[in-house]
C-alpha cells in the first residue's frame, strides 16, 4: 500500500475512535491486560531474544566503542528523528515545537557533521521528541488493552498504531521507499544499528528492573502503564497518577528489536 494511502487510512480510523471518547483514554492498571495469557508466551519469548541476540550484540557494542563514539551515534539516529516529531508537534497545534524540531535537524545534519554533534542544544534549541502515539493520545484516541508485541515488547493498540505512522514518516524510510532494493540496504542496517544502540542505552536500567523483579512480567506492564498515563487529552478530566520515569521506546519508529525487546 502506498504510504501516504496508509496514513490516510490511520487517520481516517483513529478519527472515528474519537467519536466513542467517553473522557478517559486510559484503563486502569487492572483492566489493562486482559490477553495477559497470550501476553506471557509472547513476553518470555521476547526475553529468550533478548538473552541470546540483542543483550550481547548490545555488550560487544558497548566493548569495541568508547563514550565518546557512542554518543556520536546516539546523536545521529536523534537527528534523524527530529523530522516525525516536527510531524508530530503540528499535528497537536505546536507549531513552536515544529519549528524548534526542523531547525534542529538542519543545525544538525550540517553544522553537526551529520548529526553527530548537537550543536542546536548549545544555541538553546532543546530536544523535545513527540511521537504519533503522544499525538493519538492528545486527539483523545483511547490507548486499549496492554499487547506485548513479538520483539517490540510493551505496546497498546494505539501506541503500535503510532510506531507504524512513525515508522513510515522516518526520513530513511521516506527518501529510500521509490526503490526496494536500495530501502532494504538501507533500512534493515539502520534498525539493527539503532536496536542495539538502544539496548545498549537501556543496559543498566533494564537489569535494575530484571533484578529487583519478582514478577519482571508484572514489574514491565506496570512501568509502562504508567509512562502511558502521562500522556493527556487535550481535554482530559483524567487525574493523573506518580509514574515511573521508566521510557520503554515503544513509541519511536523502527520496525523490530524497539528497545529491550521486552
């Protein structure tokens, strides 16, 4: 299907959940996992690739770079994103956000070699990500039942709608999309790269969580509730709730390997 045949798609579908808005987008912690028998297999799968693929390509990442290296990547892949939080940004009426996104990226992607420095924070211009799944939330489109995703990890119906906008409004998906031979070359080197980037980034918090976790199944459902609780209707009646400062990734684009895999 056509890309932009798709968003339109999305939006026509996430416009008519809005209609049944009945001023809550959120469930509550204990209504949220009602496929918590299907969630499971799913969730341990999930840890199985991360145990045996992603967790050590992310620790012999981490052994042949240094800091300094890693935060060049970092940066870049940031870079590249800056493009769908402009999207983002506009489509919940923050043009200010927009623009600050867009001259981010250009700063960047020129003055910061590729995006490898972030010269744009050191003229005051902070990062500020917004993604589709933020978006959703704020047109009052409900986040549903909690879902573990094969490979994804945490997700909700409206939070895996948002990664796949994400993911086709990415600029490297975008500039490579007319050809499918160079897409795939492209495309499949990039989400691995930022699969263990990230995983890599998430290291030490994942293993606190792995760790202090009697249930490490309960302990990432709820610490990813919560972080979806922070995120608001424009005209939300919602008392919001302590969340943990936990951030999962499962909003940002890419198509396999999001985070930790769980």
């Amino acid at each position: 299907m056509n890309a932009f045949k798709f968003l339109i798609a999305i939006f026509s579908i996430t416009l008519t959940a809005a209609c049944a808005f009945d001023g809550k987008i959120h469930r509550s912690e204990a209504d949220a996992d009602p496929f918590e028998n299907i969630n499971r297999p799913i969730f341990t799968f999930n840890q199985h690739a991360d145990k045996y693929v992603l967790r050590p390509l992310s620790e012999g990442y981490r052994a042949i770079t240094t800091p300094f290296v890693r935060e060049r990547i970092n940066n870049t892949l940031s870079t590249i994103k800056e493009p769908v939080s402009a999207v983002n940004h506009l489509l919940q009426g923050e043009p200010k956000g927009a623009a600050i996104n867009i001259s981010r990226f250009v700063i960047n992607a020129t003055l910061g070699l590729a995006g490898m420095f972030d010269v744009a924070n050191g003229w005051g211009l902070k990062a500020d990500e917004a993604s589709m799944n933020e978006t959703l939330a704020k047109w009052c489109i409900v986040d549903g039942p909690y879902l573990v995703l094969p490979l994804l990890g945490p997700s909700t119906p409206r939070a895996a709608t948002g990664l796949a906008v994400d993911s086709v409004l990415n600029p490297v998906y975008l500039s490579t999309y007319s050809d499918a031979n160079i897409r795939d070359k492209i495309n499949y080197p990039y989400t691995a790269i930022r699969a263990v980037a990230l995983r890599e980034k998430a290291s030490v918090l994942l293993d606190d969580l792995e760790r202090n976790s009697v249930d490490l199944y309960a302990a990432t459902r709820s610490a990813y509730l919560q972080n979806q609780s922070k995120l608001r209707c424009f005209n939300s009646t919602e008392v919001e709730t302590e969340a943990y400062d936990f951030d999962f990734g499962i909003e940002e684009e890419e198509a396999a390997f999001e985070e930790s895999g769980y």
